[in-house]
C-alpha cells in the first residue's frame, strides 16, 4: 500500500465524500426495503469491482474499498450500502466458482454474469502472471498475489468442516501452527484458481482459432462463390455484346444494300428523263 499514495489518498477523499453524502437515517434499517438487484445494476456494480479489483488484490483491509463501490453506486442512482456489497460481491463469486464443473452453454444460462466474472479474474491472472516474470518474490509482492479476503473467506467455507476451524484459529490469532495451515490452504487455493484460470484461457484461445477459421473459410467460400458469380455476369454481358455488335452490323449492311439500290434507280429514272427530253 506505500506503494501508491496518491491512490490512497484518492480512495480516503472518496470515502469521506459517502459519508458527507450518506442520509442521515441509518442505512442498516433500510436495507431490508431494498428491491433486488436488477441486471444493469448488477453489471454497473461488476464494472466498479473491476477498476478497484487491483487495490483490493492489495489489502486485506477492504472496508474502505466497500464505502467506495458504494459512493459510486450512489453517483450511478443505485442506494447500496458497503456491506450489501460486499455481501453482492460474495454471492457471485460463490456463483462464478459453482459454475466450473458445468457445461458452456448450461453455465451462462444458470449464471449470466459469468463473462463479466471471467474479465475480472482473467485480468487478476494477467497482473500475477507479469508480476512474478517482472520482480521475481519479494515478500510484498507474494502479498499482492494473495486473493481478497471476501473471496479468501468463500474459498476457505468450501473446504471440509476441519479447515474451517483452522481460519477461526487464524483470525483469533491463537497458534502459528494454525495461521502456518491456514496460509498453506490459501497458497493452494490461488495455485489451483491461477492453474483454473490458464486452462480456461487455453480453451477460449482455441475456441476463438476455430471460430476464425470457420468464418475465414465461410469469407473464402462466399468470395468465391461472389468472384465466380460475376464471372458469369461478366461473360453473358460480353455475350450480349458481341451479339449486338453483330445485328448492329447486319442493320448497317441492310441499310448500305437499300441506299444502293434507292440511287441506282434514282439514276435510272433521271437519265430516263434525260432521254424523253431529248427526243422532244
């Protein structure tokens, strides 16, 4: 975090600005009379999470972050408190993570914000990947690869009832044994998300090669089809040319051959006259 001051700073002014502008009636007594999310809502609040996902990656103390989703979702018309959320937040992840085992097409019917997911830790995949190539393992940068603890408390509620145990024993800091375990989980969990992530990848690189190579041939074969088209065009105009041109000279000839014959006997009837003349 003493990386980015300014930042920070930005964050602290934000937070202050949703307090200045909170009601003064409690928003906990509210809350129950909120409508449910509707899908824009639901995807303005994704796009918020996803511009602040890179300062969340960075703390574990994300109360604040939450006050400014929260701010912004005011300044976007939607009255939602930081816990409602985070609460928000929480219930997609759980959602996005449940949808791994299904099929493509099954999971974007059952969940419909599975794409706006994906870009968000596709990006975080991204960002791990060109720290660790960068920097090498500097302790606060093994920091920074950690998941948010939203997320870290939904992947430690999916182990067994043991590993649960064992994350209370790390928030009442009792044993380092315990916070040892805890951490070790949590180094796994973001080894199998990163190695999750990488598969998924792959597979949307090669469905995307298939897909431009399907519409490359699919372009191939109407270009084809279109140059042998005007190809045809080209040859019957040139046909019908060439047939014009023919009775066009037919005409001229027809039209010389009567020309002829019309002064020959033009000539004819004068020197007939001519004779007459004469004999008179």
């Amino acid at each position: 975090m003493e990386g980015h001051p300014h930042h920070h700073h930005h964050l602290q002014q934000q937070y202050q600005y949703h307090h200045q502008q909170q009601p003064t009636s409690s928003v906990g007594v509210d809350a129950d009379r909120f409508p449910q999310w509707s899908l824009q809502e639901t995807k303005e609040f994704l796009m918020i999470r996803a511009e602040l996902d890179p300062s969340f990656m960075e703390t574990k103390r994300n109360k604040l972050l939450w006050e400014v989703v929260s701010t912004r979702m005011r300044e976007l018309g939607y009255n939602r408190s930081a816990e409602q959320c985070k609460c928000k937040w929480k219930n997609l992840f759980t959602r996005y993570k449940g949808c791994e085992t299904m099929e493509e097409e099954a999971m974007r019917q059952q969940f419909p914000f599975y794409n706006e997911m994906q870009a968000i830790f596709s990006a975080r995949m991204q960002s791990m990947l060109l720290s660790e190539t960068e920097g090498g393992a500097t302790g606060l940068k093994r920091k920074n690869l950690q998941p948010s603890s939203d997320e870290e408390e939904d992947i430690m509620e999916e182990k067994e009832p043991e590993k649960s145990s064992v994350r209370k024993k790390k928030q009442g800091k009792s044993s380092g044994t315990a916070a040892g375990s805890t951490s070790g989980n949590s180094a796994n969990s973001i080894k199998e998300i990163l190695e999750d992530f990488m598969r998924r990848q792959i597979e949307m690189e090669m469905q995307w090669r298939e897909a431009f190579e399907a519409r490359e041939n699919e372009r191939r074969s109407r270009e084809m089809e279109w140059r042998q088209k005007m190809e045809a065009l080209e040859n019957e105009r040139l046909l019908m040319d060439r047939r014009w041109y023919e009775r066009e000279e037919q005409r001229r000839m027809r039209e010389e051959s009567r020309a002829e014959k019309r002064d020959a006997l033009i000539t004819a009837l004068l020197n007939k006259l001519r004779r007459e003349d004469h004999r008179m």
